[in-house]
C-alpha cells in the first residue's frame, strides 16, 4: 500500500506548482497584466485545478476498492474548510459564468478529516458546475441537524430525472451516457461523495427537481465532548 501516497505525491506536486505559478502572476507580483494574459492564466489554473480534482477521484476509489481509503479525524472549524473551498472552486464556477456563494459557518466544531472533508464539498460543486448554465448560482451553506452538521451544496440547475435518483452515488453513472459526454467526469465523483461521508459516520442524500435545480446534503457529526470538556 505504500505505493499509493508516492503515486499521488507524483501526480499532485507538479499541478500543484502550476497552480501557485499562477495565482503569483495573476496577482501581478512579478508585473503587471494586459487582459488577455489574465484570462489565459486563469483557463491554466482552472484546468490543473479541474485535473487535481480527478486525480484525486481516481486515485482514491482505487485505494478504496484496495482497503486502503482512510480518514484522519480531528477537531475541524468548518470556516477553515469553506476557506479553501472557495479559493479552489470560485476560479472554476467564475470560468463557467457561474456564481459561487459560500456562506460562514456558526455551528459548533465537527469531528472529520479536514482534507476529505474538503474534497466532499469540492466534488459536489464540481458536480454542479457540470449542469447549471451560463448566469446559474451555487450556494454552499451548512445547518445543525441532531448532532450532526447538514453540509449542503445547492445549485440552479437542470435538476435530476425521477428515474435516475436511485443510481445518482454509483460509479461511472452520471446521467444518461449523452449527458456523460457532453459535460465530461469520471463519473466517480458522487460515488467517492457517498463513501467519504460514510467513512465519517455521516451520509449524504439529494433532493432535487427537474427545471428547478439540486441540492446534495452531508451529514457529518459534532465532536463529541466528555463532561467538563470545551469545544474551543
């Protein structure tokens, strides 16, 4: 199993590099940018970001089917989460003429793995992305619910046909196979959603409605405390 953190490390380090190349140019540090620059530059940190996202997909369903997926809990802040989601993900909707909302947390400190805790968040917007037009919106936002924190992703899209809802966390389904094509994926993203969750003890569920849009929810639970412990 020791292959697996050498092969993501190999995969990772040089998108990961190109990425940060690009938010320094585009934050003009070296000098300044005509326009056209900038769009070229964002399509290249849109792209490597796109592509860590599937990496990540593939590589992680395969250690799941080997055994090997695990998550290292600890106490996680949810705003430190939404944080980096909103630097990963709001280049990507911007791309799409999409707009990304991502509201502050008040709940209380959550007992998850703060990276697969992000890549949950991420493949469910990336999801979105694929099937909200040009102008469309989605909004992250999380609520209590019985111990559990309700992480939910909501978009204004095409919504999900009654007759598909049962198969929507399988790998490899991603709608009708024209759909799969024309809005592209691996189609592991909502099956790999469905086993991190899992993994934490949580669940995911999806309300949705044809013409009106789709909201995917994560449950994820609240730390635990013992008597005469603080969450802070």
């Amino acid at each position: 199993m020791s292959l697996w953190p050498t092969v993501t490390h190999e995969l990772k380090t040089p998108l990961t590099a190109i990425v940060a190349f690009c938010e320094i140019l585009l934050d003009e540090i070296p000098g300044p940018l005509n326009r056209e620059q900038k769009e070229d530059l964002l399509d290249i940190k849109t792209s490597a970001q796109q592509l860590m996202i599937l990496i990540s997909d593939i590589l992680d369903m395969a250690k799941f089917e080997a055994g090997a997926l695990r998550v290292e809990k600890e106490k996680v802040d949810l705003n430190d989460v939404f944080r980096i989601v909103r630097r990963t993900m709001s280049a990507i909707a911007y791309q799409n003429n999409i707009r990304l909302t991502v509201t502050r947390s008040e709940l209380p400190l959550l007992m998850a793995d703060p990276e697969r805790l992000r890549q949950i968040i991420c493949n469910l917007i990336s999801n979105s992305i694929k099937f909200v037009k040009e102008g469309g919106e989605i909004t992250v936002f999380a609520e209590a619910d019985k111990g559990f924190a309700a992480i939910s992703v909501a978009d204004t899209g095409e919504g999900i046909a009654p007759e598909l809802m049962p198969h929507i966390f399988e790998k490899f389904r991603q709608g009708e196979e024209s759909l799969k094509r024309r809005r592209g994926g691996t189609g592991l993203g909502l099956a790999l959603v469905k086993t991190l969750a899992e993994l934490h003890d949580g669940s995911v569920s999806v309300n949705s409605e044809l013409g009106k849009g789709t909201t995917f929810t994560v449950r994820i639970p609240f730390i635990r405390l013992e008597r005469g412990e603080s969450d802070e």
